[in-house]
C-alpha cells in the first residue's frame, strides 16, 4: 500500500489545485462566505455546549456511546476560525461562559464584535494546566473537563460552551503519537512528515484522539445541570475525495461544505431539571496575542 506522504508528496499541487477548484464551487464563485445549510448553535435550545474540534458525525456515531440520541447537522463553517465569526459575530452572550482550549473566539472576537459573559482561557489564563507534553501546545483533554466542572459550580446560572481540542490533531493516542511525530502544522503536513504512514494509520491516530476525548466527556456528562449538547465545529477530512473535483484530501479548509468537512453531530442529553439562567455584564481579562498566534499557527493556521 501507497504510504499516505509518498502519495501527498507526488500530488500536493493536484490536491490544492483540486481544492480552490471545490471550494469555488461550494461558495459558487465567492457569493457564499457560510454554509447555506449550516445552523448557528447559538439558536439551538441548551444548557450546556460541549464542542469536540474537528469531530466528523461518522466517526461519532461509530465511537459514542453517551447517553442519549444522536442526529446530523451542518456546521455554518469549515474550519475553526470560519465557525466562530458564523456563529458568533455581533452576538453578545451576557449569559455565556465559554471554556476554551482553542484560541480562535480569543483572536477574532473584537474583530467580529463578540461577547460572552466570561471565557475561561485554557491556554493562556494562568489555570493549573497539564499539558500533553512538552513539545505539543495542547491542553489535555481531561484539564478541560476539570476545568470545565469547576466552572460549572462556580456559575450556575450561565450556559456554558466548552470546547475540548480533541480529535483535531496533535495526535495524543499511542499509536498516533509514535506515527505522527512532527504534529505543529496542517494535517496535511503532518501526514507528509510521516515517511511511512498510511491513510489507514491516519484514521486510526483520529479514532484514537476521538476516544480519548468521548471518555473525558462521559466524565464531564454527570457534573452538568440541564440540557446538554455535543457537536462539533467542523468535520475533517481524511484522504476523502471532494464532491466536484475528485481529488483526496486531508484537514478542513474554509469554503468546503462536503460531508466529511461539515457533517457534525448533534448528540443530546436531556434533563428532569434546566437552569434559571441569568445574563450579567461580562468579566474581561487582558489578552497576550502574541501567545495566542503561537498557539494557533502550532495547530497549522497561517496568522
């Protein structure tokens, strides 16, 4: 079998003209900047909105085993930073507290003109932080769902988003870690870096990341009060081939609305009881930008 980077090597100019060619198509030529089929979670009915970063709605479906039911939606973007100015430019979410290990709402929101009551910055806010080791930036997953029930006593009265980092890459698994060694950039360079890693190994570091973070969230299910949701902000494609131009492709990339980019889950788990929530004027810290940029061009954005 063809290793996934000698096939990336030999096509990277097929595989990006291939790209822009889908993506011209899905936006019809640039008239649409969102997923015309997308929702805006802000609109759905919950207490509480548990992200999972690049989580396709198959993989979910084959893995999850939360209480509850599952259905399909249509994120509004493709890739983090496209997801957060669809959902929540010019929102002011004076009942929200948002638990992030993924800098993008801190980077756009006083570009997008966003709100929420408070976000707990994972990454840069001083928290007791276990990270995955020293050499990849990434919060573990289970410093989320300690955090996140923390938060979750110390307001009561909020809805709270948390967004864990998981199954996006850095692949933190066994056997992804071992494969997938050089993780700071797009997946698509990551698979090249790895001489003799296959598409089939690429999934497998995926399943991994996805069950190391389902388990965190079954942990987390208990602590909350109310309505919870689980979804993701995007899908992400693992040598899948495009819709018009057939070409495989790997990651999420703004301007691609095919099933494996923004097929999402939407997974709930009622409650006998919902919050009283109660909206406050925001809490505001300062921002160190220059470590947030750090944090996002290590997960292979271009800032």
């Amino acid at each position: 079998m063809q290793s996934a980077s000698r096939f990336l090597r030999s096509l990277t100019d097929v595989t990006k003209v291939g790209r822009e060619a889908n993506k011209l198509l899905h936006t019809r030529f640039g008239r649409r900047q969102f997923n015309p089929d997308g929702m805006n979670v802000l609109d759905e009915d919950w207490d509480n909105l548990i992200i999972l970063d690049a989580c396709r709605y198959d993989h979910f479906c084959e893995q999850a085993t939360l209480p509850g039911r599952t259905e399909r939606r249509e994120s509004i973007g493709s890739a983090t930073y496209h997801w957060v100015r669809g959902t929540f430019a010019e929102r002011r979410l004076h009942d929200t507290v948002y638990v992030g290990a993924n800098s993008w709402f801190l980077k756009l929101r006083d570009e997008i003109g966003a709100e929420v009551h408070t976000f707990v910055d994972l990454q840069h806010g001083g928290y007791d932080v276990e990270w995955v080791d020293e050499e990849l930036n990434v919060v573990t997953p289970e410093t989320v769902t300690r955090v996140a029930k923390e938060v979750a006593e110390q307001y009561p009265d909020k809805r709270l988003i948390i967004h864990y980092l998981q199954p996006h890459h850095p692949f933190i698994g066994t056997a992804g870690s071992a494969i997938f060694r050089h993780q700071s950039n797009s997946l698509i360079d990551v698979v090249a870096e790895a001489d003799e890693a296959t598409v089939a190994d690429l999934r497998e570091a995926y399943r991994e990341n996805l069950s190391i973070v389902l388990d965190e969230v079954e942990t987390l299910l208990d602590a909350l009060r109310g309505r919870t949701v689980i979804t993701a902000d995007h899908g992400e494609m693992l040598g899948d081939r495009h819709d018009f131009v057939p070409t495989r492709d790997y990651g999420h990339h703004k301007g691609i609305f095919n099933g494996p980019t923004v097929d999402v889950p939407w997974h709930v788990k009622e409650s006998d009881t919902r919050k009283e929530i109660v909206a406050e004027p925001p809490e505001r810290t300062a921002v160190d930008m220059d470590r947030v940029d750090e944090q996002l061009r290590e997960l292979g954005y271009v800032i």
